[in-house]
C-alpha cells in the first residue's frame, strides 16, 4: 500500500490503516520494535505531526506500546474477561494459554475507611480484613487488587489459598458465596504513581478500574474489590447473549 494523496481520507488514518495491516499480517509480532517517527517520515513523505497522530491512535486502541527512551513496539494481545457466572480471570487466562498466579503485596486486619465502611455497611471501630494482591499473567503483573472482607466472614479467609485461583478463592470456606451476588463497575481511569511502579507503566497511561461488591443472598456485603488493570494488556467483555450461548462463549 501506498499514501494516496487524492484520497478524502486523512493521511494520519492511511498511514495507520497501513501499520495495522502489517501488524495483523504478522509482519510484525508482540515485541517487535517499529520504524522510528523519522523513517515513517521519510518513507511515506509526511509531517511529523500526522505520523504523531498515527502512532497515537495505535496507542489508544492497545496496539502498540510506547517506552520513553527506547522506541514503540508492537503490543501483546489484550487479555479477555467476562463476569459470566463461575468463570474467574484465572479460568480465561488458562484459556487463552497463559498461566495465572498471585503476588501478595500485604494482608492485614485494621479499621476500615469511611468509604469501605459505608460500602460494607459496618461501623469504622470493627476490624475489616485488607488484602493486596497483584494479578500475574505468566509472571508479568497485569492487574493491582486491593480487597476488604468484613468482619462477618473473616473466619472464612484461607490464607494459605491467597496466591491460588481466582480473586474469591482465599474465601473458599465461606457457604454464602454459593448463591451470592456481584455488583460490578467499570471506569477508565488514567495510572497514579503507586500503580505506574507496580505494573510497570507510564504515569497517566490509561488502565481499567473494575469495582466489585460481592452480597450474600442475605443482601450481606461480604468483599469490596477495587482492582486496576493495564489498558494496554485487558479488556472486559460484556455478552448479551442467553446465559447457556455466553457460557459456551466463555469456554472457546
């Protein structure tokens, strides 16, 4: 392909159709570093601005990873999960030929916030589990989780099981997750510095803000979760498809 200067399509969006076709191609792999913003340039005959605008757009959309200092190369691809019933992020990881796994940051008993406390609906002198955790894909951190459990069901966390399973595993013991609920939010939230050191990122790189409230069938709160993930390695899906066709889904 070539830029075609007659065409009423912006020269930025010919230019990124042409690495995206590359890219899809396989001429270049996850990994694979990308002509620099001078080549691209020269090659195409384009201003430094709309090669700018090219790569940018190849950024947003997780296709490609910049790295101060070292170049843009060509992304892994996104990681996919669904909150469809009785599949966990570990089941999809394994899916998808990667192997899921656990690094404790910290686990501690203290009084919780006034936001946790409103959420788990106690009071703020009782004393609520904390626990921190980062998500691994094949060793690779791709997610940050901070939960809290409240004080009722404390004496359902298996600490031996914190780095195994899914996120609600180390809550194994615990009868009332069987015909419990999740209340789930999703925001695009851009990285602070805590998270940036943790997941190696950019500060201000785009992640993925999952908040999930977990309700006994009693209308009990039972773990608050407030997990980051990197934009340029997650995604979420959402089906609406019948439950018996989604579950399916899952499983492919």
């Amino acid at each position: 392909m070539a830029i075609d200067r007659q065409s009423p399509l912006p020269l930025y969006y010919q230019l990124k159709q042409m690495l995206v076709e590359k890219i899809q191609a396989g001429q270049w792999n996850p990994g694979d570093i990308l002509p620099t913003e001078k080549q691209l340039q020269n090659e195409h005959d384009l201003s430094r601005t709309t090669v700018r605008q090219a790569i940018r757009e190849l950024e947003l959309e997780g296709l490609v990873t910049r790295y101060r200092g070292k170049g843009t190369f060509v992304s892994e691809p996104k990681l996919t999960h669904s909150p469809e019933p009785h599949h966990s992020l570990a089941q999809y990881l394994i899916q998808q030929g990667k192997t899921p796994g656990w690094e404790v940051i910290s686990k501690e008993w203290g009084s919780p916030t006034e936001e946790i406390a409103k959420r788990l609906k106690v009071s703020r002198d009782k004393q609520v589990f904390r626990l921190q955790r980062l998500r691994l894909s094949d060793n690779e951190p791709i997610g940050h989780h901070v939960t809290h459990v409240s004080p009722v069901f404390t004496e359902a966390i298996d600490e031996k099981s914190l780095s195994k399973g899914g996120s609600l595993n180390y809550l194994g013991n615990n009868s009332s997750l069987g015909n419990s609920r999740a209340v789930r939010t999703l925001e695009a939230v851009p990285a602070n510095e805590e998270e940036s050191a943790l997941l190696s990122v950019n500060l201000g790189d785009p992640m993925l803000l999952v908040r999930r409230l977990v309700v006994s069938a009693e209308g009990v709160p039972i773990e608050d979760l407030h997990a980051i993930y990197r934009g340029d390695r997650f995604q979420y899906q959402i089906s609406s498809l019948p439950p018996e066709i989604a579950l399916v889904k899952g499983k492919s």
